[in-house]
C-alpha cells in the first residue's frame, strides 16, 4: 500500500480511538474534564487532516474525471462533519443532547473513514501515479503541521 493511503489510515486510526473514548465519556461517567481535553484532542487532530485533505487531496482528485464523483462526496461529508462539529464545540459537553450528538458524528466520520477507505482511495489509485501520490503525501504533511500550529 502507498505511503500516503498508510498515513491516512494512521490519522483515521488516531480519530476513532479519540471518538470511541470521548463515546465512553457518556457511559462510565467521567468527568467533564476528561471530556473537554478529549474533544480538544479530537479537535486538534480531526480539523487539520480534513483541510489538508480537502485542499491538497480532494482537489486535485476532482479533476480527474474517474474520481469526480468520490472526492465530491468526500468533501461534503467533510463539510457536514464540520458543521456537526462547530455545534458539539458550542454545546455544554455535560448536556444530554451533547452525548447523543457526539454518537452521530462518530456514526458519520466511521462511515466517511470507510468509503474513503475503500471507494476514494481505490478511485485515487487509479487517478495519480506514485510520484503524484508522494507530492501528495509532502504536501498533505505540511498542510496538516501549518494548520495545526494556527490552531493553538
């Protein structure tokens, strides 16, 4: 498997395991402490891998015509994450509705992270070449580091 789609698949990793402890917030009664730093971390690491994939993956994915129709889906289930996200963040994080929320963004990032998985990086594969996947990959990189520090 290509360097790139490995690094994905990391981030992917490192978001649901944040998702699945922020989801056991609700369940073990952990304090609202805990869950703040959580959905912090979550924050921290989610924004940055979405706009760095929209800008340096997707975009350059939408002009090939074979992997048009994945990227636009892709980056609408960003958009729509993104919107869920901007609501959990204004929301008290000890309020009912705020745990019910968080289990439908977990729902939705888990079926976005499997259709990219499987679907976009399948339809990427077929559009880019190894040299135009490792470009990606630098750039998706320093994307992901510049967007983080402008974060803090």
């Amino acid at each position: 498997m290509n360097e790139f789609f490995k690094l994905l698949k990391q981030d992917h990793m490192e978001v649901k395991d944040i998702l699945e402890q922020l989801d056991e917030t609700s369940e073990n009664g952990a304090t609202m402490k805990k869950r703040e730093q959580l959905f912090q971390q979550l924050k921290e690491e989610l924004v940055p891998h979405m706009k760095a994939e929209e800008g340096v993956f997707y975009t350059p994915l939408m002009e090939k015509e074979e992997a048009r129709e994945d990227a636009l889906e892709g980056m609408e289930e960003h958009h729509v994450s993104e919107l869920v996200l901007k609501e959990l963040d204004k929301m008290p994080k000890g309020d009912d509705k705020w745990a019910a929320k968080m289990r439908v963004f977990k729902e939705l990032v888990d079926h976005h992270i499997k259709d990219e998985e499987s679907n976009i990086f399948k339809s990427a594969k077929k559009a880019f070449d190894r040299d135009e996947l490792h470009t990606i990959m630098t750039k998706f990189e320093q994307e992901k580091q510049k967007i983080r520090k402008n974060l803090r």
